[in-house]
C-alpha cells in the first residue's frame, strides 16, 4: 500500500559509475500519486471552505490519511470525487469542532472590507480575502457546490456525484450561491476602505 | 445587478464580471505550500510503520508469524515500558512540522466506549413521549439521556436542554412535545438530540426508530454509532467524523409517524458499512443548514419492535 523504501542521504553514495548498474526508481504508490495529483485541488477546497492555512494543513493530512485507510474502497475513477467529498466533510468537522462560524464571517468581512480594491496589480493575499470574505455568506452547502462548480470549474453531473446529491440539487443551490455570492461581494466592495 | 449607489449599467455588470474573473483565478492558482505533500506521506507513512509494530498479526499468516510476533510482542513490550515511564521521563516526540501545530502519536489507544455497553432488550421500544415534561429520555432498558437542541452558533458545551412545550392540537393522552424553530443557519445546522449514557447502547433487539414530526421543512434521523463521535467526545472517532447514518425526512405541515429501519440509514462516502445497532452513541434529528429556517415538532421516539 504505502512504499517504505528509504531515500539514500544526500550525500552519502558518489554518483555511479559506467560499471555499475543505474539506481533502481521506485515505482509511486498510489497514494503518492493522489498526493501528487490531487493535493492542490484539497487544499483549495479546504480553504475555500473556510480553514486557515494552518488549519487547512492539518485537515488536508486527515483527508488523505483517510485515503490512505480506504485505499482498496475507492475505485481509481472516483479518487478525485472521494478527496473533494472528504475535505468537505473533514472542513465541516473542524468547523464543528472550532464552532468558530461567526468569529470568523466577522473577521473575513473586516480584514476585506479593509483590503484595497482590486486593481491591475491585483494582490493575491487580499483577493482570496475578499474572495472568501463572499463565500463566507453562504450556506455550507451552497458553497460547497458553487466552489466546486464557478471556481472549480467542474460539471454539475459530477458535482452532483461528488457530493450524492442530484443535478437538480445542485442547480438550485448553485442559483442561491450565485446570488447571495455577488451581492456579498458587491457589499464588501462598496464599504468605505481604511487608509494606511 | 444594479445598485442605488454606484453606476449602473453594462460598464457596472462588465466590472464585477471582471473582478470575479480575477478572483477566480487567484483561487485557482492557490497552491498547497511545497512541503506539504512530503510532510503528509511521511506521517502517513510513520502512522502505518507504528500501527503495523503495535498490530500482532493473525497466527494462520504463514510460517514466520511465529519470528514476527515475537518481534511485534518484543517492540510492543518495549512501546508499553517506554510509555509507562514516569511523567518526569522525557519525551521522544516527532519534530513539530515547520508552520504547523505539533500532532500528538496517531496510535494513541482509543478506549471503546462499546466494551461495556448497555443492552435493550427489545421489550419495552418507548425512548420517550415527552408527557413527563422533562428532558430525560423514559428509563426503560437501561436507556439514560437528555434531550438537547445544538446549533452551529451555541458556544462549545452550551446547548441548551430541550424541554417538552404543550403540542398544537393536543388530545388528553398527548399533550406534549419538542419544538425547535430557528433563523437561516449556513455552516452544519442544528440537532434535537440525546446521547445515551453511558456512551453505547446496543440496540440490536430492535430494528429501527419511529416517531411523529411535524415541519415545514426537512429533518434527518441519526442514530449515531460510536464511530463518527470523535475521540474527544467520548467516540472512537479520530478523522472524518461527524459522518452519522441517516435518512432524509420530508415532513409535512401536520404530525405524522415516520419509521426508518436500521437497514434503510446511509453514511456519505464510498464503501461505507450499514449502521451497527449494537454501537449507538446517540440519536440525532438534524436540520441541515440548507433546510433552514427551520420549525419542527417532535413526539413519541421509540425503537422498532422485530
């Protein structure tokens, strides 16, 4: 399941030579190549699904450390639906967990309605500040879908998939989060900006 | 699309059209930070390595389970003197990783709270019909509980009990139930629920739960195993918890008896087992956020007789 071959240290062996035979690579295990293909993808998910970054390292640990335990359930087609459905869960849960909802839609709307707007050199700090300060607006359920499908750029029949709920589900939450997603962000827009 | 404030028109719609392309495509050059992935495989990696020492592998293996288990037994041994050492020993921990708060071993023993649990005997089903008045679930069967109603904005360990309040409609047999009503809620929601107590309750004598709801709206029923209860909860739960069986309920705008059987209760995921009847932890209605606002009556629990 998990490779448990050592690397060599760095510095230890000289670099062969013509006499010897080239060093053996070592095929990835699978959940190598979940971490390699799909991490970017949890992490977003994390994030956009309202964790911190220090928050989102630790959770995304648990979602593949959950893989790595379901290896032999998961077909290799669903892998990436099945890392997205257990970040989510694994968001909620450490929301849950914090129960730190309102604290932080409080700070998110502080720290982007201080934010400049965006302009040509737009500043990725605040704009995922601004960015999640709108999705904060949103039910978790909402976000979830329209994570997935406006930001993630997936279908709805597999958003639908990902999260076991039908295309009409998620065409409905994704009208709500549409909605409730740009008067949040045109609010967080219009409010007065401090001046440093 | 329009504001009272600002200009509008298509240069207005043209602009915000802008600006959540820009923002979308911040959010999708959002990277994992580089170590993460290195850092991710070689916990995983050590958990397994340490799962796989603190494991003794079943006899019929082959003919060097005898050298393995010795081996395991051996390293076992050592684990547990190591463990067992006075608290002014210190302790071998893993580096904190850089950024990241410091996670304590993963195969920290999980003491199952099912070793002792309390037996239904599958004669008296009735979990509660509110008429007392109070927030204790009837004593039948050794059945222990209070009735609570959590919701995602409660502070940690302060949602309230949940008492009886007069039902609409009440006959002189039944003139109490739970009401719960709230606003919009947008991250898990909220739960009319009791946890059994002591924390496991072998169910299996029954085959599943009825009771009356009223709505509008929408509820699932939850009988919670053991196993999607975190740890610090009393379950044996350590990732990707809160992941209960339920059964979605549509209810309608007058009282009615719902029975869900045990066999008709679902976990999200892939692969998931049926619920186990004889590791309840608790039992849950939930509202889900995105059922929200909410009004729901609830009267007569009871276990499903075989």
């Amino acid at each position: 399941m998990i490779s448990l071959v050592k690397k060599p240290p760095q510095d230890a062996a000289p670099s062969p030579t013509a006499d010897e035979d080239p060093p053996k690579l070592r095929a990835p295990s699978r959940l190598e190549r979940a971490l390699a293909h799909h991490l970017d993808l949890v992490w977003r998910v994390l994030r956009r699904a309202g964790l911190t970054q220090a928050d989102a390292e630790d959770a995304a640990q648990d979602v593949f450390w959950v893989f790595s335990r379901r290896l032999a359930d998961v077909p290799d087609a669903a892998e990436r639906a099945f890392l997205i459905s257990t970040a989510l869960r694994v968001a909620a849960d450490r929301r849950r967990a914090k129960w730190y909802s309102v604290g932080l839609a409080l700070d998110f709307e502080l720290e982007a309605a201080d934010a400049p707007l965006p302009d040509e050199a737009l500043d990725r700090r605040r704009a995922q500040a601004l960015l999640d300060g709108a999705l904060e607006h949103l039910s978790a359920a909402e976000r979830a879908v329209f994570v997935l499908t406006e930001l993630e750029e997936m279908t709805r029949p597999e958003v639908a998939r990902t999260l076991e709920i039908s295309e009409g589900t998620v065409a409905s939450r994704l009208l709500r989060a549409r909605t409730r997603f740009h008067a949040a962000l045109k609010r967080l827009c219009a409010r007065p900006r401090r001046r440093t | 699309m329009t504001d009272d404030n600002t200009p509008s028109g298509p240069r207005q719609a043209l602009d915000e059209i802008e600006l959540f392309e820009r923002l979308r495509a911040e959010a999708r050059g959002e990277r994992a930070p580089a170590p993460l992935a290195a850092r991710i495989l070689e916990q995983i990696q050590a958990d397994t390595r340490r799962e796989r020492l603190l494991d003794v592998p079943p006899p019929s293996h082959n003919g060097r389970v005898a050298l393995v288990l010795g081996l395991s037994l051996s390293v076992a041994a050592g684990v547990m003197f190591l463990v067992s050492r006075p608290r002014s020993t210190p302790n071998i921990a893993p580096e904190p990783a850089a950024g990241g708060e410091h996670k304590p071993p993963l195969a920290r023993p999980v003491i199952d709270p099912c070793s002792e649990p309390s037996i239904a005997a599958g004669r008296t089903p009735a979990i509660d019909d509110f008429e007392d008045g109070d927030d204790a679930v009837l004593p039948n069967e050794q059945r222990q509980g209070f009735w609570r109603w959590a919701r995602e904005t409660d502070a940690p360990g302060t949602a309230p009990a949940l008492l009886p309040i007069p039902r609409p409609n009440p006959t002189a047999d039944n003139r109490l139930a739970l009401h719960v009503k709230g606003p919009r809620l947008s991250d898990w929601g909220a739960t009319v629920e009791f946890t059994f107590r002591p924390p496991c309750y072998d169910a299996s004598k029954y085959v599943g739960v009825a009771f009356a709801a009223r709505g509008p709206g929408r509820i699932y029923v939850a009988p919670r195993e053991v196993s999607v209860i975190p740890t610090s909860e009393g379950g044996t739960c350590e990732r990707d918890c809160h992941n209960p069986h339920v059964l979605k309920i549509d209810l309608d705008a007058r009282f009615r008896t719902y029975e869900v059987r045990f066999e008709e209760l679902r976990q999200r995921g892939f692969g998931k087992l049926p619920l186990d009847p004889r590791r309840l932890n608790s039992l849950a209605f939930l509202v889900r956020s995105e059922d929200t606002p909410y009004d729901v009556w609830i009267d007569d629990v009871r276990f499903i007789t075989r």
